[in-house]
C-alpha cells in the first residue's frame, strides 16, 4: 500500500470507528468486530498488507498500547466505587476468571505442544471479560441496575486481574521462568519495587498535575509523566506495566488524602485527581488505539494451521458453556432469570489478550506464534458468537431462559429485582449508569 492510500485509509478508519460507534446503538454488533473484519480483509483475504510491513514498529505499538490501557484503566479504579459492588462482583469474577483459565490450560495443554507456562500464560490473559465491549452492551440491553452494574464491575475488575497477571507470566518467561513458582520468585520483588515507583509517581504527579494544568497545550502531560515512570521503572529491569498501573490508580483516588490530617501535617499541597476532561482525552486516545490495533489483530490472523483457529472456537464454546452455571449458582437469589440468561451470554475478549498476544511473538519467545494464532481467535470468536447471542436476546429478552429453568429455580420473576442496598423490596428495572 502506497503513503497516499496508507494516509487515506488511517483517516476513514478513524472517522467509520466513530461512526461504527453511533450504529452500533442500532445494530447491536460491537465496533471491535467490524475491526477485526477490516483488517481480516485488508490482510488476509486482499494481501494488501501483512504484519511484516510493520516491522519493528509492531512490537513497540503494542508496548505503547499496552502502557495506555494500564493507565486508562487505573484511572477508572474509585475506591469508593470498588467497596460498593466489591461482595458479590468480586466473587463472580474469581469463580469466572479462575475458571475460564483452568478450561483454557488444560485445553491448550492437551491439544498443543506448549509448555505450562506458555499454556498459563495464554490462559490468563484470555481469563477476563472485555469492558469496552461490555459497558456499551449493558447499556443498551437495559438490564436491572443491580445485574449491570456486577457484570460492569466484573468486566472491570477480571481487566486488572489479566493485566497484573500477564504482565507478570510474561515478564518472567522473558527471564527464563519455567515453572509458576519460578514466575513467583523472579516477580516479587519486580511488582512490589514497580508498585511503590508507581503509586509514589502517582502521587508526586498529583502535586504538579495543578502547575502543568496552568499552562497551554497541557492535556498530553499525565501520559508523558505515565510514560517516563514505565520507561524508568523498566530500565531497571523492573515492571514498567505494573507501575503505570499502579500510576493511574494512585492519580485516580489522591484526592481523598486531602481530608487526612496526618497528610496535611506533613505536606503543604493539595493532590489533585484526573479531571473529567482529561479523563474523556485519554478514552479517546484508547480508543484509537484500540481502533489500530483491532485492524492489526485482523491483519495478523493466521489460517495456515487451522486447528489453532479450531482449538480457538472450542476454547469460546467451552467457556461460554460453563458461564451459565456459575452465573445462575452465585446470582440466583438476587437476579432475574431474564438478567442471568443476559449475564451469562456476555463473555467477549478484547484489547488486552489482543495486546498481551502479540508480545511474545515479537519478544522472540518459544511458541510466541502458537500463543498468538490462539489468542486473535479466542478473541475474534469470543466477539462474533457473544454479538449473535446478543442479537438475539435484544429482541426477545426471555431467548435463552428456558436454558435455565432448571439451574434458576430459585430466581426472582423476571418483572422484578431485589435491590442489595435494601432490605429486600422490590424495585423495577433501571438504566444502568456507564462507569466513569
């Protein structure tokens, strides 16, 4: 592809993102898949482009996209969002997450020649549900407020959970772990050393963030101060990922220290968090990225060894299999039938294991291909079949109940919901609020 025809295409991808976007509140079929399309069909199906053309440009794309999402992602951690829907989302994103890497382990272990840790690896980074893709799904599936705002949460917490993991398997078969135990010991003392530079960043970054603001053109400067804490933290030898998470966390709740007398004690200045403007700034970066890097994905999809592509469908359909149960075992007494069928169905991958997927291959490590190959058709299944499921139950919500009479014998009628803030008295159906 010649520079005028890359330039023309790299604007109309940004501007049908958007558009995408707007009609995806219609159609109800995700931006991310019509991605993964484009570039499945600008790749492999045209040959117009491959992921050779990238060169070394690849791995550092998705280094950068990766240091953005950490950031982005800590940001949107409020501790007092967290303590209020922590109970039952946080349990339902264990069971989930930890069952979803088992399933994915063993079926990886048993069909491919990769190692545990590779096998764990791909595992846990594919363990977790996509917020990008969820967050808009909810909304628009208008479910009761109570079930949203768990499957949100989920999706938000089971994010960090596959970046803190992924980034520590990945940094320690970067180090020639070999074993779990190994990753435990080579990691330690990387994520303990990265979190501390991360939040103490975050919160010297919260002190100067009111100067920066005082001057022109400043919106990029939180993202130049993430990217030089990762770039320290890694020269290192430490965990740059877990610091710019840890950054972002930190800018998001420093503001609370403000009414801690020990604080004002000891420091003159008062923390400042990330404003909604900056906030909005940043999601449009990600969003951007995420725009590019779902072409990339499409583009790098490989049908050569087709069982991988299979073993990537059988991993989706074994995960989408057990989900019911475990929704309708750990949500029945509190949910409709209707929302447990919605909750169930709603499994998509995303960014993150599309990210994470990429690095080992352009790292150089063993079965960096096979991980790859893996991981883009988890995800790429993972989104069509959940957008086909969801079709369907947007137009009738009740689709799949028969599917749980039998596990959801104890859940409430389908026209009300028990709202966990109360003492047990019915309240209808509400709009999901969309998480900062």
């Amino acid at each position: 592809m010649d520079i005028p025809n890359a330039i023309i295409f790299i604007g109309a991808l940004i501007f049908f993102a958007h558009l995408f976007n707007i009609i995806f509140t219609k159609t109800k079929i995700p931006v991310v898949l019509v991605l993964l399309l484009t570039g499945l069909a600008a790749g492999p199906i045209a040959g117009w482009i491959k992921p050779e053309d990238f060169g070394g440009l690849g791995y550092i794309f998705a280094s950068a996209t990766l240091v953005v999402i950490l950031f982005e992602s800590g940001t949107n951690l409020k501790f007092s969002e967290l303590k209020k829907s922590i109970g039952n989302a946080s349990l339902i994103t264990l069971i989930n997450f930890s069952l979803t890497v088992l399933i994915s382990f063993i079926l990886i272990s048993i069909f491919t020649k990769l190692n545990n840790l590779s096998a764990l690896f791909a595992g846990t980074i594919i363990g977790g549900t996509s917020s990008a893709i969820i967050i808009p799904l909810v909304k628009q599936l208008r479910m009761n407020k109570n079930s949203s705002g768990v499957v949100i949460m989920e999706a938000a917490l089971s994010d960090v959970l596959c970046l803190i993991a992924g980034v520590s398997i990945l940094t320690g078969m970067e180090r020639g772990a070999q074993t779990v135990s190994d990753v435990f010991n080579i990691m330690w003392k990387s994520v303990l050393i990265a979190i501390v530079a991360g939040v103490v960043g975050g919160f010297a970054w919260s002190g100067l963030i009111l100067i920066f603001r005082g001057l022109k053109k400043s919106m990029f400067t939180s993202l130049a101060a993430v990217l030089v804490i990762y770039g320290l933290v890694e020269s290192f030898d430490y965990n740059g990922g877990i610091a710019a998470l840890a950054f972002g966390i930190m800018l998001a709740n420093s503001s609370k220290l403000n009414d801690k007398k020990a604080y004002k004690k000891v420091f003159a200045f008062n923390a400042s968090e990330i404003n909604p403007a900056e906030k909005d700034f940043f999601a449009e970066i990600t969003f951007i990225l995420q725009t590019f890097f779902f072409v990339y994905v499409g583009i790098s999809l490989r049908f050569d060894n087709f069982w991988l592509v299979i073993l990537g469908l059988i991993i989706v359909a074994a995960i989408i299999l057990s989900r019911p149960l475990s929704i309708s075992i750990l949500s029945k007494k509190k949910f409709t039938s209707k929302d447990i069928a919605i909750m169930s169905i709603l499994s998509p991958k995303g960014l993150i294991p599309a990210v994470f997927a990429s690095l080992p291959l352009q790292l150089g490590l063993p079965y960096g291909q096979e991980i790859q190959d893996i991981t883009f058709s988890v995800v790429l299944f993972s989104i069509v079949i959940s957008s086909i499921l969801v079709l369907f139950v947007s137009k009738d919500p009740l689709f799949m109940k028969k599917l749980f009479n039998k596990n959801t014998e104890g859940a409430l009628p389908d026209e009300v919901a028990i709202d966990s803030q109360t003492t047990g008295q019915a309240t209808p159906p509400a709009i999901p609020p969309q998480l900062p």
